[in-house]
C-alpha cells in the first residue's frame, strides 16, 4: 500500500552501562523499547524499571505520554540513548501539536487511553500483525497509539487492539524474562504475529493519511479554508458527535442526511458506546471515523446544502451544550432554530408505589438485629 510517516528516527546507542543495550528503532513508542531491553537483558520489565527508578512505578501510569527529564537521564546514562531521542519517541511532541495545553490528569485529545488500574490496562495498545511478522526485531509504533489510526497503512489491513486468542488486552510490559519476545500476549502465551486482519475500509485510510499530513506539515484544509492542527482536529472530533447522531438517525433529517453523504450503511450499525473517541474499541472508532472521513472531504459548502435539503434545524447540526467550531457558525446562523422546552408535568401519579409487605419488613428487621448483636463486644 506505501509507507507511513516517520515519527522519529530512532537512535542508536552510545557507551551504554547496561550488559545489553537496545537500538531505539524508527517510530518505536518508548515502553516498547523499555520491554525489548529487558528482555533482551533477561529480566522482567518491570524489574528493568525499577532498577532505573526504585522510587517510582511507570506501569502504573502511561508512560508512553510522557516522562520528566529528571528520569529520563538516568536511563540515557545506562542505555546509551540520547534524552531527545527517548522524549520523541514519547506521545507529548505530537499530542501537544494536536491540542494545547494538554490537560495533567486526564484523556490526551485524540490519543488513545490505556484506561490502567495498577499495572493492568483495558485498552490502548493497537498493533498490525503483519508489520510484527516482517520486522527483524519486532516493536510497537507510536502512530498506534493515535486515535486517527485504525489501518496499517503499509498493508491496508484493520489494526488490532486485543490478543486473537484470549481477547485480553496488549500489555507488553506483564511478560517475563522467559517469554523473550514482545510479541508474546502474557495473558495466554500466544504468538500476536500469528493473528489474521482484515483488509480497512478506504475512507479509513484516507482520514488517517490526511490527519497524518496536518500534524507534520502544521496545517489542514476543509474545503478551501486553511485551519491550524488543533483546529482542523476540533473540527473532526464535532463531526465524530455528528456521527453518532447518524448511526442512531433518530429523526429524518439524520436519515436524509445519511442517504444525502453516501452513509446509508451507518442506519444498520449497532450504536458505539457513548465514551469519548480515545477510549473507544476500534472497531468502533473505525465506524465513526468512517463518517468523519465522509463528513470532513466534502467541505462547508455541500454540508450547509446537504443540512437545508434535508430541512435539519440549528438542533440537527448542534446539540446544546456542545462546542461550535467557529468554520461552522455561519451554517449554523443559516439554519432554522427550534428549541424543545420541556414541560413539567403537574398531573400526580395514578399508581403510587404499593407499601412492603409485612413479612418483609420483619424480616429486614430481624436481619439488623442479627447485624447489631453481632457488632456488639
């Protein structure tokens, strides 16, 4: 299919400490490169870590979205790894060109959330089987921690976010030093590279290649108007609201303007859950970036007569509460306002709750009774 933008480099090591020290591979996200090396040194990750850190725990945070200088020059004097080179292959260069200032305690914009508790993780970690399969010294890229991608584009086939076998989730940082590969799921023991994906829907692939080209060259376009990367990614997280509107088409206007962007297939989808894009499984960030891609490639001007053709109202565009992206007001001041006021019901209710029985009630009490003797010295 092609290959995808480099992130970073990579870096080869310099004077390393360490008895085996690991090359950082190009776009290779830093856990990754943290498993391989203890791996590769015959310990646990877990254990790797700590002898760099004895006072804090990384497992128990993301520590792919950043890590403090003041830790990071540590563990360049034992691998041999320049801390530039170590804070690139972190997510904060491209989520802080994506959105700023990135919030302290809470989900990145766009960047996919490990949801951890402890050292476990419910999400998060994607990865392509078959880039897996060619690499010499297989390794996790950043670009699969970025919520925009859900296709490989080198193999134009469905990332993965969960092991095949097991269904569990890819936390590389569990195996032991016995597993030896990171391809390994420490879950069941299951070789990822050996798991089978499906060929990505074109739309996919083409809104990961465009958002792809507005984080490295600064700038993005909708229609011919010229929108900055925080902009232009604001713009495509309203239309992923919009989309979910469309999937449950609860009135006509999101019926016709499904039929009117060639989303006809959205109507027959199960909903997504209603979390935040970043937090989603992919198969359902994949069905609202779908209609994003659709959404996003047409411009203002077919969505403002798509919305009249379909008789959409202010309502229709924008639920209250949600946040307007300024390239969207005019068409939203060109559509019809109408507001729903609810009204409050002054009629009592016909059927009052029925009294427990006594039985019941007796029961209860006996049941605190026992409670109180019990807690009594």
């Amino acid at each position: 299919m092609g290959t995808t933008y480099s992130w970073h480099k990579g870096a080869i090591r310099v004077k390393p400490t360490w008895v085996v020290s690991t090359n950082l591979q190009p776009d290779e996200i830093i856990s990754s490169w943290l498993v391989r090396s203890a791996l590769s040194n015959g310990c646990d990750p877990m254990a790797l870590t700590w002898n760099v850190w004895s006072r804090w725990r990384p497992w128990t945070t993301d520590i792919d979205r950043s890590v403090a200088l003041n830790k990071l020059k540590p563990l360049s004097v034992l691998s041999g790894i320049h801390v530039e080179s170590l804070q690139f292959a972190t997510l904060r260069p491209i989520a802080s060109s994506v959105f700023a200032p990135l919030p302290t305690n809470s989900v990145w914009p766009w960047i996919l959330a490990i949801g951890s508790r402890g050292s476990s993780r419910r999400s998060g970690q994607q990865y392509c089987p078959h880039c897996l399969k060619e690499d010499r010294r297989p390794y996790f890229r950043i670009q699969w921690r970025l919520g925009w991608h859900t296709t490989c584009q080198k193999h134009g086939s469905s990332l993965l976010d969960r092991c095949f076998a097991c269904h569990h989730p890819i936390q590389p940082h569990q195996l032991k030093a016995e597993d030896r590969c990171i391809t390994v799921c420490p879950k069941c023991g299951t070789d990822l590279r050996e798991a089978e994906s499906h060929t990505a829907h074109p739309n996919l692939l083409s809104f990961q290649i465009a958002a792809d080209k507005v984080v490295a060259s600064g700038h993005g376009f909708y229609g011919a108007n010229h929108l900055g990367v925080p902009e232009w990614f604001e713009l495509a997280h309203f239309f992923s609201l919009l989309a979910r509107k469309l999937i449950v088409a609860s009135t006509s206007a999101y019926k016709h303007l499904a039929t009117l962007f060639g989303l006809t297939d959205l109507l027959k989808s199960q909903p997504p859950p209603r979390d935040r894009i970043e937090i989603l499984r992919i198969h359902h960030r994949q069905l609202l970036l779908k209609a994003v891609a659709a959404l996003m490639e047409e411009g203002p001007h077919l969505l403002q007569k798509f919305l009249q053709e379909a008789q959409a109202t202010r309502q229709t565009l924008c639920s209250k509460g949600v946040l307007l992206p300024k390239i969207l007001q005019p068409i939203f001041k060109s559509l019809p306002d109408n507001p729903k006021s609810r009204k409050r019901s002054n009629t009592k209710k016909s059927n009052p709750p029925k009294p427990t029985q006594r039985h019941l009630v007796k029961k209860q009490m006996e049941h605190i009774m026992r409670l109180v003797k019990e807690q009594k010295p």
